[in-house]
C-alpha cells in the first residue's frame, strides 16, 4: 500500500481551500451557520482531519429555501430568457474545466477516489453535463394540441401546453461521486429554470461548496444555487420536509429514500430518488471471455465499488465460471490500493470508518453464511479505510451478501447452466438499477435485456454514463430518472392553456 496523501504536492488553491472554515452558500453570501456550529470532514487515506465545514441545521435550511423561493418568484433569474440561463450553464462549465485540476485534487482528497480518475472521469463528466444541459434550456417546448369540446358545438379553441419549472427544489446528495452527483442535480433544475438547495454528503461537501464559489463567478443571479452542508437527519430531514420546497431530488441509500418520501407527503411536493442497486453482471458460454474478464472487475471495482450500479452480483455460464473467477481474482490481486493522490494507485479508501466497517461485517457475514474469498476477503492495513478488493465464491442466492447492497469492492460469483434459468435470478432482489451482459449473439442479448428489470442494461460494456443517457432505477432502486431528456421533464410542470378563438 502507498504513502498518504500528504506527500502529493497539492495546488496552492487546494491547500487554502482547506486550510480555513468553509462556509454555506445563501443568496449570494458565504455565512456561518445560526448556531455557529461546525462539523469535521476526513481524510480517507489517513483518517486525519482534511477541513472544517460549517454545520447547517433546519435554521439554515429555513434561509436558503427563503432565498431560493424569492429567486424564483421574483427575483432576475425568473425574468431571464432561456437563452440567457443556457449562457450561464455554458459558462459555469467552461470554468469548471478551467478549474479541473483543483477540483480533481480536492475530490481525490475528500472522497478517496484516485486522482486521475477524478481528473479523466468526474470532472470531464460533470463539464459535459452542464454543457449538455446548457443546450437544452432553449430547447424545453411545449405542444398545441386540437381539442374539439363535444359538449360546446361549434366552438373553435386554440390549445397549447407550456413546460415551467417545478419551482424550489432540495437535492441531497451522496458521497460517492461528490462533484458530479451535483452538477447532474443542478444542471436539469438551471436549465428549466428552477432554483436549488442543495445539501453535499456531510464526508464529502468540500467539491460542491468550491463549486458555489464558480457559481458566483459565472453570474448566477442571488439565491439561484444556495449551498448547505450537514447531517442528513438535521439539514437533510428538514430539506425534504420543507413546506416552501416543490420538489425534492435524492440520491443515497434506499432506506433514506423512503424517509424522504415520508418527509414529503406534509406538502406533497415532488420527488425523485435515485436509489441503491445489486446489479447483476452476467456472462454466456460465448462471450469474448478476456473481454468480460474485464469488465467485471471494472464492474465492481471502479470507484472502490461504491457505485449504485456497481456490478456486484457475477453470473457465469458453468462453461467459462472458473476462468472468468481465476481471471477477475488475478485483476483483483494486481490492483494497486493506495492513497488516492498516488500517482500510482488504481483503487483507493473507501469514504469512510462507517462504510469500512460496513463493508467488512458484509465480508465476514458472507464467510460466516459459507462463502470463500478467492481474493481479498479482509481490510488492508491499519490506517485508513482500505479494502483489499474481493471475491466471494460458494454463495448461494438467499445469502446477504447476495441480496443487500455492500457498496465497497466485494462482488459474489456464482455458476449457471441455462439463459432461462439466469434470468429469474438476475431479477431476484429488490433492487432495479443497471445489469451486464456478456455474449457474442447481439440476438439473445436484446433478449435478456428485454427480460431484466432494470433501468439501464449494459452489453459488452459496463459503467458507460454520457450526460444525454437516461439513468435510474426499476423497482427499489428509485423514482424518475437522471441525465438526458427524461431528467428535464421530472424538473418541470405542464401547463395547459386553452384559448376559445
Ligand atoms: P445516505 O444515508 O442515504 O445519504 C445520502 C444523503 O442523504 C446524504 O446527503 C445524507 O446526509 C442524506 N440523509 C441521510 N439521512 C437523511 C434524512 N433522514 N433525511 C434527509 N437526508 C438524509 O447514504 P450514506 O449513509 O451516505 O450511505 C449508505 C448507503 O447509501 C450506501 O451503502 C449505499 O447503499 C447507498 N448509497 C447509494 C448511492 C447512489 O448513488 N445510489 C450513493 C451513496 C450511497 P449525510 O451527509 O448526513 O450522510
Ligand atoms: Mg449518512
């Protein structure tokens, strides 16, 4: 394993970012919390103090959902032109990648993740994203409909629908793609014109409070974006309970999803969750075996596997299973588990003691129900938050380690005879996420694809996210969708407007 992340030359930003308090985004002001309380964030790699945050709580979700509603009903923001907001967006992205390499460190930093991951994967995908999204902001249309009234013969009406934002809306955030589970939450709400609360992960707020500040430069209109850090029971719970908010946006866990839906019903506003998954990663007798290698191991192990579409449950044809396990096994014992800012780590900590402790109860419940580790199995070192990355063979479908989502490097293996046979037990757990197929027949692959409930299907790939691809999930794993076309519609109400001629 590698040094810390203290020996990496750090740019003089970064390093000042840290270094002093950072403060919550309302309006156009950086401020204390009201209870002057602040909060600890850590460095993964080393379990050390990485920066102090300010501690927002319900009073300071209280002033930024003030500042949000008052932006979007009467502020310059609800005057703007399409045209002028799509600028905007544009012009936030072209900072954003000026600017690629502090935050690529500073992601590195907070989340753990390796930093030329961060460099060629979150930053360049959440640019991407809001000049996609910029695109679209002249673009929301709606459509004149006939209507022929039975019940007023003769009369001519003209009939149209318009598309206007939902209005304020809350979006609470994960830790695992800090940055870009932002920008994909910000980027539908400024493009239809709607303003935002958004509350970062209380491990990982430091990229989205860096993020405000290029919000500022860009232009943004007062109280458009308004950032607040802190616990989800507190800042979190009173964001989606919020009676001024009209829709509320998650990303996270499943069981916190059902909390926001809960804490949503007082004023019914609108929710979409993008929840957690157990995707299924199956290869057939005839696929391109090397290649499925492959991309199993980057199905689980990118990201540390803390990804909600992680491919963490491999199904092989009993044909091909030893050589696809014995070739993800070799994978995972070359992977190189280091500090994120070391040049030369492939994989880095997980994001926190609460997720290493997480994960390896999952490992140990695994072993302890039968299963066998024919890599990993185990935390690596005693400092920091590594896992050696796993494979657990011998599992059966009813095991735990099946069912639930581990969210760090552990996939389960397991050994089918026939497609039809397969495709029952892809589907079986209450997740709905994203799946993988590995074949040479392009036919039976539209096939299963066809049959699997999940909201994004892989072939011959895995992981592959464009800002123009709708992503969520089917059955537990959430409501609506993000990215795309689809996410703009879930950030706007239709209006229909009838006119007698
Ligand atoms: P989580 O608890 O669901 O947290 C996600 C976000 O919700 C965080 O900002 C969190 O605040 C906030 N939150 C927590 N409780 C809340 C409440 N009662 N009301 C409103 N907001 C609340 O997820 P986690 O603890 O970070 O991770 C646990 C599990 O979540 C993972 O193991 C994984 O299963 C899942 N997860 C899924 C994704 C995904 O992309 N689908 C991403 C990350 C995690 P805090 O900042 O205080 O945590
Ligand atoms: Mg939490």
């Amino acid at each position: 394993m590698s040094s810390t992340s203290t020996a990496f030359q750090l740019h003089s930003s970064v390093t000042s970012f840290v270094s002093t308090t950072r403060k919550m985004l309302i309006g156009k002001d950086w401020v204390e919390s009201v209870s002057g309380k602040s909060f600890p964030v850590y460095d993964p790699a080393t379990g050390e103090l990485l920066a102090t945050v300010t501690e927002g709580d319900k009073e300071d979700i209280n002033r930024a959902v003030k500042a949000a509603r008052e932006a979007f009903d009467s502020g310059p923001w609800s005057k703007m032109t399409a045209s002028e907001r799509g600028r905007l967006i544009w012009r936030l992205a072209d900072l954003l990648e000026k600017h690629t390499e502090e935050f690529a460190q500073l992601e590195s930093l907070d989340n753990g993740k390796p930093l030329a991951v961060a460099r060629a994967a979150d930053v360049p995908l959440a640019v991407d994203l809001f000049r996609y999204m910029a695109g679209w902001a002249t673009k929301i249309e709606g459509t004149t409909i006939p209507i022929s009234v039975p019940y007023t013969p003769g009369a001519e009406y003209l009939a149209y629908t318009k598309r206007e934002p939902v209005g304020v809306v809350g979006q609470i955030i994960p830790w695992n793609f800090p940055l870009l589970m932002a920008v994909w939450k910000l980027g539908p709400a400024l493009a239809t014109g709607c303003t935002v609360v958004l509350k970062p992960a209380e491990q990982t707020p430091l990229t989205a409070l860096l993020l405000g500040e290029l919000i500022l430069e860009a232009g943004f209109p007062a109280g458009v974006v308004n950032i607040v850090p802190g616990y989800g029971e507190t800042a979190g719970a009173a964001l989606a309970a919020h009676p001024d908010v009209d829709k509320v946006a998650f990303t996270g866990s499943t069981e916190v999803g059902k909390l926001i839906v809960q804490a949503a019903a007082g004023n019914l506003k609108k929710v979409t969750l993008e929840l957690g998954g157990k995707s299924p990663n199956i290869v057939l007798n005839d696929a391109d075996v090397e290649l499925a290698i492959q991309g199993a191991a980057n199905a689980i192990f990118f990201n540390h596997g803390q990804c909600c579409a992680a491919g963490s449950r491999l199904y092989a044809h009993q044909n091909v299973y030893d050589k696809v396990v014995e070739g993800v096994a070799t994978i995972a014992d070359k992977i190189r588990v280091g500090a994120g800012l070391d040049p030369s780590t492939e994989m880095g900590p997980l994001v926190s003691e609460e997720q290493l402790r997480r994960v390896c109860g999952y490992i140990e419940s695994g072993k302890g129900d039968g299963a066998k580790a024919v890599a990993g199995g185990e935390r690596l070192g005693d400092k920091g938050y590594f896992v050696k990355p796993t494979i657990l063979t011998d599992v059966k479908q009813n095991m735990k380690v099946v069912q639930e989502e581990i969210f760090g490097p552990v996939v389960t293996a397991m050994p089918f005879k026939d497609v039809e046979e397969i495709i029952p037990v892809a589907n079986d757990t209450v997740y709905g996420l994203a799946a993988g197929i590995w074949t040479s027949d392009l036919s039976k692959a539209h096939k299963i694809a066809s049959h699997l409930r999940a909201g994004t299907v892989w072939i011959n790939c895995y992981n592959i996210f464009d800002a123009a691809l709708p992503f969520g999930g089917y059955k537990q794993s959430g409501w609506g969708r993000e990215m795309g076309r689809d996410a703009l519609d879930l950030y706007t109400e239709v209006k229909s407007v009838c006119i007698r001629l």
